[in-house]
C-alpha cells in the first residue's frame, strides 16, 4: 500500500511537468497546425537565461521569472519573424503541411547550436527551492520531497492562471476563436496573426517554467530537456491535440504510467513504456482521450 501511494505521488509530480510541455504543443498546434519541434530548445534557451539569473541571484524563484520572460519574448520572436514568413511563402500544397514541421527540426538545431557555443556542453545544476529529501514519519522515509510538492503546487497553480486567462478574459475568447475559427475572427475584428503570436510567447513561457522545474532536480545541458519534449509530446497525443484539459490528463496518465513500470517493472522500460501507453490509447481512442466526439452532418 505504501509503495503504491509513493507511486502515485511521483507519478504526479512528473506528469504535473509534462502537463507544462504538453501545454506548450497544444498551444502552438491549436493556432497553427504546427507540432512545434523547436519548443525543446525554446524552453532550453529560457532555462539557461533563469539559471544565470537563479545563479548569480541566489534566488531560484527569480531565475524563474526571467526563464518565463525570455521565454515568452523567444516564442512571440519565432512566430513573428520565422513562421510568418515561412507561412506567407508556403501557405497550400504539401509544402504548408511539411515545411513548419521541417523548419521547426531545424530551428531545434539552431537555439541548441546557439546555447552550447554560448554555455558549454557541461552539466549545470540550479540550487532547488526545497529539499530533494523524502518526507519522514516515524521510522519510514517516503521518495517524496518537499521539492516534488512544491512542482506540483507550482504547475496547478499555473493550469489555474491559464484556465481564467482562457475561459474569463478576452484574450482568451479571441486565443480559441482564432484557434478554431481564425476566417470568422478575422470577420469579427480580431486580429489573428498579433494573436498567435500571443499564443505562441503563452507557450514559450509555460516551456521556460518546465525547463526550470526538471532541472531543479536535474541537470542542465543543450540536450536536457529532449526527453521532455518527447514525454510532452506524447502526453498532448494522448489527451488529444485539440484540447488543453486532454494535454494535462493524458500528462498525468502517462506520469504515473511511467513511475509504475519504473518501481514495479525496471528503469530500462521506462522509455518503451511511454510509447506503448501512447499506442494502446490510440487503439482505443485515436483523436485522445479528451476529444470530442465529431458532428455528423447530413
């Protein structure tokens, strides 16, 4: 029972960290039709401007902020001057669907090129706001620390602020209608093209706000937070691409997924396992688990 709840508990931790990648792709995917690729290297370039703040500061809660400024500035910068451009020049045939994907790869290249010629390849490490070490009752230590409660307040905390951003405010209302229906927005007097660019610095932010959390009990390097992206990426097809509430559950499903076969199973499966539970919920449900059903017409 106790190994169990252990399980749980570091399961949703590290779907709570996955839950802020996901958010990311969805983000971007939602406004452009683009599996953003590069978010990797986004939030690797946030992470390391927050780690030069957290280290030089003392202060991780500081490094933090700037990791979501910088963040949030690299994301509005890339849709501004790379995808507008890439989709004025490639906006029908093959070339809109392949080229975003394709140039995003490359731009994953360029932000790691830029950050191991500025920083090193060296391993990093930033001070963690809490204790790594697991919590004691009695005579028993659980694996569950300070630090992993502190991530999970912090991403629910963050889920909170984007749900009132997207379901209270303006901003949200025209986030989704451009999403959904960018012809009727534009119709309507929203200005699409500012408006995914706001979408795409929301997900640079929530990028620079996973990057610091995993290496807070981590290290940091140019390629640190592949594994991430990956995990992310798996966790928004699962929970289903056009839903922002699917990336945080199929987050949390493949968290916890991933702890039970890394404490009941073994480590070396733990990579596998996170494509076999993407397979068997695409067997099952292929648009995610929190897609909605599509309308039949006619």
């Amino acid at each position: 029972m106790q190994k169990a709840l252990e399980t749980l508990l570091i399961g949703l931790s590290t779907g709570s960290i996955y839950a802020l990648m996901s958010l990311a792709l969805v983000l971007v995917w939602r406004s452009t039709r683009v599996v953003n690729f590069a978010q990797a290297g986004q939030a690797m370039f946030s992470t390391y401007i927050g780690f030069e703040i957290a280290s030089r500061s003392q202060i991780f809660w500081l490094g933090l902020i700037f990791a979501i400024v910088a963040g949030a500035v690299l994301g509005a910068g890339v849709d501004y001057f790379f995808m507008r451009v890439l989709f004025k020049h490639a906006n029908s045939g093959p070339a809109a669907v392949v080229a975003p994907v394709i140039a995003t790869l490359g731009l994953l290249g360029l932000i790691r090129s830029i950050v191991g010629l500025t920083w090193g390849g060296e391993f990093r490490a930033i001070e963690a706001p809490a204790s790594k070490d697991g919590y004691t009752f009695g005579e028993i230590t659980i694996p569950f620390s300070p630090l992993n409660t502190l991530i999970i307040v912090t991403v629910a905390i963050i889920l909170i602020i984007l749900a009132i951003l997207f379901q209270r405010t303006n901003l949200g209302l025209a986030l989704r209608a451009s999403a959904y229906a960018p012809e009727i927005a534009q119709l309507a007097g929203i200005r699409t093209a500012r408006t995914r660019t706001i979408g795409w610095a929301i997900a640079g932010g929530v990028g620079g706000v996973a990057g610091m959390l995993v290496t807070s009990y981590n290290f940091l390097t140019p390629y640190s937070l592949d594994l991430l992206l990956v995990f992310g990426f798996i966790a928004a097809v699962i929970g289903g691409l056009e839903s922002m509430a699917g990336a945080v559950v199929g987050a949390l499903v493949l968290g916890v997924g991933l702890t039970i076969i890394l404490n009941y199973v073994g480590t070396s499966l733990v990579f596998i396992g996170g494509f076999a539970v993407l397979l068997l919920v695409l067997l099952i449900k292929p648009d995610g688990i929190m897609a909605r059903g599509k309308v039949r017409r006619g």
